[in-house]
C-alpha cells in the first residue's frame, strides 16, 4: 500500500474496542497520517472541541454517547469536516440515517484496512469532490 499523499492529514478514530483502536492508530501512524484516540464519544467531543481534525472514523455503536450521535454533535465544532462511520450494523435506513447524521460513509465491519485507507484519501481531498455514500 502506497503512503498517503496527505501526510500531515490529522485524524480522530473513536471507538470503544481497544484492539480495532489500537490496530486502526497503529496502521494510520505507519501510513503518515497524524491520530488521537477516543474510547467512547463523550472524549471524543472533549477532544474534536480541542483540536482541529481533517477526519473523524468513529464506532456507531459507542456506550453512551453513539458515533450517530457523536457525528452529529462534531458538525457544531468542525462543520467541515467529513465522517467516517465503521459499524457491524446494518440497517435498511443506513443511507437515509448517513445525511441526517452528516456521516459521509460507513464501512461494514469486518473491513480491510485497505478500505480505510481508500476512504479516507477520497474523504481528505477538496469538500467539492466529496460524496455520500454507503460502502458494503
């Protein structure tokens, strides 16, 4: 896999999993892409009301706070900045839930990393080239 093009590109990847955490940091460190961490969506928000981040790639089912939710909530402190969803879920309303929730895509788990790594440089370019879209 080729390194990203966006090397300084800062990501926030909350998920309440330690091991998918821990793999996706370990992954999109080695990849060039700058990452913090969050175990659940309330230091998630702490953290996206913080810093400044090009991507969120959030869990949708976090306890508490969900990454529906939590997408949600981010738009009022980056509103620019694009989601990306990864979930075992997969509900009939997916696609219509996405726009009310500014998710810009989900990846089904299990996912590749491979797929993570394409959404995220199509997800990073200018905001006119984005698109919805729901990935299975």
């Amino acid at each position: 896999m080729k390194k990203s093009q966006h090397p300084r590109t800062r990501i926030l990847v909350v998920d309440d999993n330690k091991d998918i955490r821990r793999i996706l940091e370990d992954l999109l460190k080695s990849n060039n892409y700058d990452v913090d961490v969050a175990e659940d969506g309330e230091s998630g928000l702490v953290l996206l009301q913080n810093n400044q981040y090009d991507l969120l790639i959030t869990d949708l089912g976090l306890p508490g706070m969900s990454g529906w939710d939590l997408a949600k909530a981010s738009k009022r402190y980056q509103a620019r900045m694009p989601v990306l969803a990864i979930s075992s879920w997969q509900g009939k309303d997916a696609e219509e839930k996405i726009a009310q929730y500014g998710i810009c895509q989900i990846i089904w788990k299990p996912f590749r990393f491979v797929q993570i790594h394409e959404a995220i440089e199509a997800l990073c370019q200018p905001v006119h080239e984005k698109s919805t879209s729901v990935k299975r």
